[in-house]
C-alpha cells in the first residue's frame, strides 16, 4: 500500500506515514501514562512516557504495516504488582489505547468538519487528506485491538469478565487457539482481496461517516484516484 501511495503520489504517502507515526505513538503512550496514573512506572522507567515515535515503533511491525496493511508497535511494559487493583487496573491500562484512538478520530472529525465543511480548505487539501487518514487509521485501531485475543488489548478486559473458574475452559480455548486464528487472518487478509476483518472495517468505516457527515468509503476512493 505504501509503495502504491508514495509511487503514485509522495505527498500522500508521507502524510499518510505521519498520520500511522502519530496514531500508533498516541495509543502506545496512553498505555503508559494510564499505567503510571494507575501506580506503576515501569513503562517511564524505559523511556516509553514520550510521545516521541521513535520509542514506540517496532522497525520490523512498523516495515510491515507500510507494506501489507499490519503490522504492530513495541508492547508497553507494566508490573500488575504494583497496582492496586491488577485486575481491573491491567484492563484500564490496555483499554486506554483504543480510548485515545477514538479520542483523537473524534478531534480530527471536528476539525475536518470546520476546515473542509466551512470551506476553509479544499476537499481534497494535504490537510483535509491527513485528518481523514487519521480519522480512519484511528478507528482501525480501535476496532481492531479491542478484539479479545492476546496480544491485543481487548483480550485483557476479555480475562477479566470471564476469571471465574467456570470459564476455565473457555479461557484456555481463546488463550491457546485466539493467536493463531488471528495470526491466519491476518495473513489472508494481507494476502488476499478477501474481507476478513469485516467486523473491524465495516464499524470504521461506519463510525467514520457519522463523524464526517459523508462517505468515509466515497472519500477514501477518491483518494486513490489521484494515484
């Protein structure tokens, strides 16, 4: 994808490599500032409460999503035993993530609107390209890493729901079988024109045209057209 953005048109590419640098660096250092809120500094102790990118980009993740669409940024460490709470303080730690990512597609929602829907800047202005790229990169985010399988966030509000020992099996089940299916899909969905994370997508996108008042998916076409 990228090399199709930066061939066809640099500009786009860049802004789209800034709008993935900034979405994935807001999410990583919300795990850590919510992890530090919550009593536990280890993730500060290694330089992970920074919203510089280079401190949570994972080279080989960060290649990966340029190229195929996935990829990942390096795991914010936190000590469950020094929180208060473990249980419920490790689900606000993960789930701080996803919040941010929703937060920020929120603020640059607002913000197209006044700019392009004010007829400040063009449709299709650097800017207006930038926010919406960070509108849908973010919702991606979202949507994606609240999916219950480890390693993604959802999975630790997924163990905390179900700890009673009646789940036991169940837990075992995701624990043990949720990676490797994800890991499937993320290959044919990287590798084939199949949709497999619909249920990922479709809310995106969903969620993308209630905050821009349009077609999310109308726009994102349009986009590539100038490719």
């Amino acid at each position: 994808m990228f090399l199709q953005l930066f061939f066809g048109s640099p500009a786009i590419g860049i802004v789209w490599v800034v709008a993935i640098l900034s979405s994935l660096t807001i999410h990583e250092f919300s795990h850590a500032l919510v992890g530090k809120l919550v009593g536990d500094k280890t993730a500060e102790r290694e330089g992970r409460l920074t919203l510089n990118p280079l401190a949570h980009i994972d080279p080989t993740g960060f290649m990966l999503l340029l190229l195929f669409g996935f990829g990942w940024a390096k795991p914010v460490p936190y000590n469950p035993y020094n929180l208060k709470d473990p249980k419920w303080d490790s689900v606000k730690i993960a789930l701080a993530g996803p919040l941010s990512n929703l937060i920020i597609a929120i603020l640059a929602g607002v913000i197209f609107r006044l700019l392009v829907g004010g007829g400040v800047i063009a449709h299709l202005n650097l800017l207006a390209v930038f926010l919406f790229l960070t509108i849908l990169l973010n919702l991606f985010l979202m949507f994606f890493n609240v999916i219950p399988v480890h390693p993604l966030d959802g999975s630790k509000l997924f163990f905390a729901l179900f700890d009673h020992p009646k789940y036991a099996a169940l837990r075992h089940a995701v624990a043990v079988y949720g990676p490797r299916v994800l890991m499937i899909a993320v290959f044919i969905s990287a590798f084939t024109s199949l949709n497999v994370f619909f249920f990922v997508s479709g809310p995106a996108f969903g969620t993308c045209n209630v905050l821009l008042g349009q077609s999310c998916d109308a726009y994102f076409t349009s986009i590539f057209s100038l490719l």
